[in-house]
C-alpha cells in the first residue's frame, strides 16, 4: 500500500508540473501552487495515460473550486489588512514581572491618551536626516559673547 501511495504522489507531482508548462506555454493564467483547482487538475491528470496532454477541465467542479480558491484568496487579503490595522493600533511591550519577562500587547490610542500624546505618528517617514559638515577648526564666536 505504502508504494502504491509514493507512485500516486509521485505522479500527481509531476502532473502538477506538467500542467504548470503547459499553462505558461499558453496563454492562460497559472494557477497558485496550493491552490485546490490545481490539486484537482493535477489528480485528474495523473489518471490519465501516460504521454496525455493536460487539457483544462470545463466543467463544474473544476469552475467551482476555482471560485472557491477565489474567495480564499480574498479572504486571506481581508485578514491580512486586518492584521496590519491592528498591528498599527497594538505594540507588543516586554514586562518582568516577579523576574519572569511577560510580553503584554498594549493600545497605543490608550498609551498616547495617558501619556497625553498627539494621535498621530511624531517620526519624519518622509525626510532623511541631513549630514552636518562640521568645520575642520573651533572658530571663535564674535557675535554671541557677553
């Protein structure tokens, strides 16, 4: 049973190669490569004789994994904005408490509000520090003695 499975997996590996080439040889999109529409594709392809040129499947299960791998993809683009909104509002800040160290994430809106903050971002993202050439002698200060 074990080799039956290794030969199958192994098949379905190179079916899933297979329908990569001949995907970017057309001009059709390339499917991702966790994708249940390729999985299936793949599987329907190594079940095939050996030499077979991978043919697209047009039918509903095919058309409906596609969608399925569609709205997971958005899905996971909705948590990820999520994550980075949050990320924005949280900071994770290290704690020791009784010598044992504690990472607490915190709210930087109620942060900024005890520590009477502005609620926005102080750094410059958009201005790089200018170098300062310092003169190569101490020049004496004429205008500013007392």
């Amino acid at each position: 049973i074990q080799t039956s499975i290794r030969r199958a997996t192994v098949r379905i590996n190179e079916a899933t190669a297979r329908i990569n080439d001949h995907l970017a040889a057309t001009d059709q999109p390339p499917l991702e490569a966790n994708s249940l529409a390729l999985r299936y594709f793949a599987t329907q392809h190594a079940r095939e004789p050996d030499g077979t040129q991978p043919t697209v499947p047009d039918h509903a299960t095919y058309r409906q994994l596609c969608r399925v791998d569609e709205a997971r993809r958005e899905v996971a683009h909705e948590q990820q904005t999520e994550q980075r909104r949050l990320d924005r509002r949280f900071r994770t800040v290290r704690i020791l408490i009784n010598e044992c160290e504690v990472s607490i994430s915190v709210s930087l809106d109620d942060l900024r509000d005890i520590l009477g903050l502005p609620d926005c971002d102080l750094r410059r993202p958009h201005n790089t520090d200018i170098p300062v050439n310092l003169p190569s002698q101490n020049v004496e200060d004429e205008e500013h003695q007392l």
